[in-house]
C-alpha cells in the first residue's frame, strides 16, 4: 500500500515537508486504539535466530535505522513499533542550529536516491536528553554527535565531549560523525591527525566512566585506500568498537537522472542506491584488515532485503536503512528480517 498509494502522493510534496508530515502521522497513528497490536502484526519479525550480540548489547534483530531520520529522538517508541532492532539518533550538536538554506533535500526518483545538504539541523543535545529520558521503550538507541557549524575545527574536540557527557546516560552506544558533507570543512577532521587525537580524547573520557560505552566512528565513502588504512590504524589505536561504512557521497557518476537537474540541485550528500556497491567494497575490504573485535555497520544503497544480506556476507555484523526506508517504506524492515531466517 505504501508504494502503490502514499508514496505517489506524498513524492508530489517537497520532501522535507513530507518528511515532518509522514513523522507526525506515525507518532499520531501509534496513538489509536489497537494501533500498536496492527503494526506488530504488520512490521515486527521476533525471532532469536535475529538476535545478535555486539559491544556487549543484545540487538533483537540486525537492521537499525541510520541517523538524521530522527535527528531529535522526538520518535525513538514509534520506530521501535515498526521492527527496527536498533535506532540510531542525531547527528547532534551542543548547540540547536537551524542547519543551511532550504531547499535542502531533493528526491531523485530514477535513481532511488536522495541529495541532501541538510547542515546538522537539529534543536541540539540538551534537548533530546530531556526526551531520551522519557523514552518508554527499551530499543537500543545510537546517539550520533557531531560539532556545530559556527565551533572551529581546532576546538570541535569540546563539541564532541559536550556532546557525550550529555548523551551518556541516555544512549547505548556514540558514533563520531566527522564524515558529513554538509558542513564545511568537517570531513578535515578525517585526516589521520585530527581524527586521532579526537577519538583518543573522546575514548580516554569514555574510560573513566563506570561502565564505557561502545565508541564507533561513521566513515564517508569517498575516501582513498590510503585515508581507509589510515582510519583502520587509528580505529585499533583508540580500541573503538566498530566503524560505520558509510556515509554519503559527494559523487555523482552513473546516475540516471538529467545533469542538468543534478546541476540545479548542487551541493550535497548522495545517497541510495548508486551508492550500494561501493559501500558494499568497503565494508568487504575493512573487514579484511580489521581485527574481529572491531565490528562493522552497513550502510547504503540497501533497497531491498537481498541488499542487506548482500552487506552482512562480506562483513557487516549490522545493517542501517535511511533512503531505502523512505522509497520502500517499513515494509522494507520486515522483508530483510524474513529474508535472513529463510537462509
């Protein structure tokens, strides 16, 4: 229904319109009677062949939501009634910001893709602790931190440790996001000097905690085999849990779509699917040199079950959806689950 009735409908809207509209539909739907009974029925595969163990976590099924679906945590109990085994939420900074100049997000419909430019835009950390805090579900939540656009790259080691002081009681486990696109000169923190002593300070913080949590970082596809072992050095050195593969693309070759329309929308992050088998290599080619400790999550370009399975063969111990979730709709999630208990 959603393929054949909403999304045609809701594909003639602008898309971050939607996106605020379809957000608010769910929460108010799961407010029904007997709401929730129809979406277990409909989305939830329960089944302890899905269960999989990680960074000490028990994740009920393998297929999580990426972040910047529900940047402010404001939907963390309507997610998990859609079946979701984990919902990662941010990217946040210590301060709100309203993110770059809209328009932002543009649909690429023959590509089964999404440019966005969307600049961090979120009410910032403080404010989805208070709502983490009132959260009724036990899913596993990912807090994803990152640094505002305004703090210089010298000082964004203080955003990221803002950032996890906050989120620490509240979350499960913290991915550093230094891979986005949209802010200018982030993606600099990658370099091997930078992003060094960034994880070792954010790592040696999460050690004189009670309990540490699993410290993971997310990684743009657009590196070069060197920047990659780089990271792979450096993802052993700081003893981080798991690396996230990947994020979007600043690239545009093989689409389908017009150039000329691909010129007028400009800057920004591609995702969907042409970036699947890239981020696919990826991930086959960290797992090769990574130590087994340090686990990986896929994601991109996963439109359909046979992607995710594709994904966790060659390494992925876990899956996230974003734009395959919004051109296949929640389904989706129940598809990957019964596609991996059918072997």
């Amino acid at each position: 229904m959603y393929k054949s009735l909403l999304r045609p409908l809701l594909f003639q809207l602008d898309p971050e319109q939607v996106h605020y509209l379809t957000t608010d539909a769910l929460r108010a739907s799961l407010m029904l009677p007997f709401a929730r009974n129809i979406s277990k029925s409909m989305f939830q595969v329960q089944d302890p062949r899905l269960e999989r163990e990680l960074f000490g976590l028990k994740f009920p099924n393998p297929v999580g939501l990426a972040a910047g679906f529900d940047k402010d945590a404001k939907l963390v109990d309507e997610l998990a009634e859609l079946g979701f085994g984990f919902v990662e939420i941010g990217t946040l900074t210590p301060k709100p910001q309203s993110g770059n100049e809209k328009p932002r997000l543009f649909r690429l419909p023959q590509d089964q893709a999404i440019i966005n430019r969307m600049g961090f835009n979120n009410e910032g950390v403080d404010a989805a602790v208070r709502r983490l805090e009132k959260r009724k579900s036990n899913i596993i939540v990912g807090g994803n931190i990152g640094k505002n656009k305004v703090t210089p790259n010298e000082e964004a080691v203080n955003d990221y440790l803002y950032c996890f002081k906050a989120l620490y009681p509240v979350v499960d486990y913290f991915v550093v996001n230094v891979s986005s696109p949209n802010t200018p000169d982030l993606r600099a923190l990658q370099d091997k000097e930078p992003l060094q002593k960034l994880l070792l300070t954010l790592q040696e913080e999460n050690q004189k905690m009670a309990r540490p949590k699993p410290l993971l970082l997310k990684i743009a596809p657009d590196l070069n085999l060197a920047q990659l072992h780089d990271i792979i050095e450096i993802a052993i050195e700081a003893k981080l849990s798991g690396l996230i593969a990947t994020n979007t693309t600043v690239g545009r070759q093989g689409l389908l779509t017009p150039a000329q329309r691909i010129t007028e929308i400009g800057m920004g992050g591609l995702s969907g699917k042409p970036l699947k088998t890239h981020a696919t290599q990826i991930i086959q080619h960290l797992r090769t040199f990574l130590p087994p400790a340090i686990r990986l999550i896929g994601v991109g370009g996963i439109m359909q079950a046979e992607d995710a399975v594709e994904k966790l063969q060659v390494g992925a111990d876990l899956v996230q959806l974003y734009t395959g979730f919004i051109y296949e709709g929640p389904s989706l999630i129940g598809k990957i689950n019964r596609k991996l208990l059918a072997g």
